[in-house]
C-alpha cells in the first residue's frame, strides 16, 4: 500500500519517468464567442444618417436660387450644375455644416510673369454632427487669379506715345480696325494686387468645396436640381470648349469682339446698357435658354456668332451701304505694316475690326 503511495507525485510536482515527459494533447473549446459588431444595429444607424442627410440636402437645395448656380457645358455636350458662392452661404445658413481644424498657409512661386503667392485653407468638414465624420476640404486662391490680376484698359491711340508703341510690340495692346483706339489687356504684378481679395476669395472656395462635397451637391443634373423646384432656364452659364474657356482665359480678338457688340448694341440703344443687355438677352435666347444676361457671361460660340449679325445691324441702322472705301482718320496713307491685308473701312470711328486682321494667341 505505502509502495503505491510513493508513486503518486504529489500535486504541483513534476511527473517523471516516460510518461511524464510525453505532450499531454489539450481539447480544443467550443466556447460561443460574442460578435464585436453589431450589423443590425449599423445597418440602421446608417439608414438613418441617409435619411438625415438626404432631408437636409433637398431641404438645402431648395432654398437657392438660379443666379446661385453655374452651369457648365462640356465638349462632349454634358451639362452640369455646380453651386456658387453666394449658394454656399446661403446653404450654410439652413444647413448643419461644420467646419473644424481650420488652418491656413501661403505659398510663394516665381512665373514667367513674375512672382506671386497662394493662400491655402485647409479645414475638416462635417454635417449634423462631428460624430458622423469629417471630410477634409481644401481652398486656395491665388494672386495671378485673371479675375484679380488682368487690367483692361480702353485709351484713346497715339501714335507718338512711346507707351502705347510698347504696348503693341508686347501684344499687350490690340488696335481697332480705325486705329483710334487702343485696348491693353494687361496682367497687374501680385506686389499690387489686393491681398485681402484673395484672401476672402480662399476662404470662399473652401466654403464652397466644403459645402458642396459634404452634401453631395457638386456637379449636379438638371433632373436633381428640377426636382427641388430650380428653374434651370435662368442657370447662367459657360461653355469648355478648350482648355482655355476651362481656364477662364479668352484670346484678345475674342475680348475685342466682345466689347465691340456691348459698343455697337449701346449705341443702337441710344445709350442705354440696360436697354442693350436686354437686346444681348433676346438675341442669344434659344428653345428653353432666356439668353445671355451680361456681357462677361457671353460664350466665344455666342460672341463669333452674334458679332457679324450685330455688326451687320448696326451699319444698317446707321445707314452703311457696305461700299464705301474710304479710309478711317489716322490710318497709314500706304504701305507700312499689314496694309497690304488692310479691308476696306467705313466712315464709322466705331466700327469693329476686320476680320482678316484678327488673331488668336494659343
């Protein structure tokens, strides 16, 4: 009996011998383990924060108006809609958007034309709650931006004047058809361009992105913004053509043909602007499009269509019989540079330039 008790180990001690130092095999457990998420529950918590954010999109998008929005018009013919500032802020009075974690940096370059400077915002965004998410949203504005950099400039020409020799030497100046004005399109250096003007215009672009992009609001259709009761007809607009309408940047033979039709639609108005924007809005209207509402806004579709038509009005309202040839005031008796592609003229100081006379810079 005592030899069997000396062969059982006592508890915690080591087993020895063969069988001691063998594995012992463990069994595996069958424990039920719990699930660290809970689908059901996500699945409704998202289907309420769509819900959410669909009520508080359409409630948004009803408040704009048509002047809110842009329309823009691809190659290809796609149309889209995208929200402007003045919507954004708008929105963002209904709407519970949330900027955080906003910060601010400058930037400094050295172009071509000289150095300049970016502003750069940086902010999370989020609508309803922090909770939901943020998105994070960036805005810039930049001091070579055209509509803050380019001056353009209508001058009385003066052959003498040395500046405006230089003017068109550097293709800065372009010259009506009569030579007697001169119109100078020139970029202002960034050392004079107001600071503060970019500095707001940064800030409304990450507004505007932050806005938009929450929401889900950019680039939208006709269809979605229809459906909030937005009459798209009176959605100003542009078309990209090219990467230069994409830029915002117009040749000079465009910019000069534009002005033209604001002279020569003004001066059969009697004078009055309004009276020619109205005359601008009924000659661009087309099927459901009430037509162009400013000069600024004209397209280079509309503005090579309609300068020929508005220029053929215009003689006729003035009584130009197309055959005169006599020369504008001031113009080279013969010879010098580019008479030889000269077009006849008519008596009118106002008359637009040829069309042979014209080029695009690319």
């Amino acid at each position: 009996m005592s030899d069997v008790q000396d062969e059982v180990p006592p508890v915690g001690a080591k087993i020895g011998g063969e069988r001691g130092s063998k594995d012992v095999e463990t069994l595996p457990s069958y424990v039920v383990e719990q699930v660290d998420i809970d689908y059901k529950a996500l699945l409704l918590s998202f289907k309420d924060r769509a819900l959410f954010v669909d009520g508080v999109r359409k409630e948004a998008l009803s408040r704009t108006r048509p002047h809110n929005w842009l329309s823009r018009k691809a190659k290809n013919g796609t149309v889209t809609f995208s929200l402007m500032g003045p919507g954004a802020e708008r929105v963002r009075t209904v709407a519970p958007v949330g900027f955080v974690n906003k910060t601010r940096r400058e930037e400094s370059w050295n172009k071509e034309f000289g150095p300049g400077y970016t502003i750069i915002y940086e902010a999370d965004v989020y609508v309803g709650s922090i909770k939901t998410g943020l998105l994070p949203v960036i805005g810039t504005c930049s001091s070579d931006d055209d509509f803050f950099s380019l001056e353009h400039v209508e001058l009385p020409y003066n052959e003498e004047n040395p500046e405006h020799k230089a003017a068109l030497e550097s293709e800065e100046g372009r010259l009506s058809a009569d030579k007697k004005t001169l119109y100078i399109r020139r970029r202002i250096p960034a050392s004079e361009v107001t600071k503060e003007n970019i500095e707001k215009s940064a800030l409304m672009n990450l507004i505007v992105n932050g806005v938009s992009r929450v929401l889900g609001i950019r680039q939208l259709s006709e269809e979605e913004l229809k459906e909030v009761g937005i009459d798209v007809s009176k959605i100003p607009g542009i078309d990209y053509g090219s990467r230069r309408d994409a830029s915002g940047r117009m040749a000079p033979a465009l910019e000069q043909k534009r002005d033209e039709i604001k002279r020569m639609l003004i001066e059969m108005q009697n004078g009055s602007e309004p009276d020619a924007l109205a005359d601008l809005k009924r000659r661009t209207a087309f099927n459901d499009y009430q037509g162009c509402p400013s000069w600024d806004r004209m397209t280079e579709k509309q503005i090579n269509m309609h300068h020929e038509r508005v220029k053929a009005d215009y003689d006729k309202t003035r009584g130009d019989s197309g055959g005169a040839k006599t020369p504008a005031a001031g113009a080279p008796a013969g010879g010098g540079k580019g008479a030889a592609k000269k077009e006849p003229e008519k008596p009118s100081g106002d008359q637009p330039p040829a069309q042979g006379g014209q080029r695009t810079l690319i």
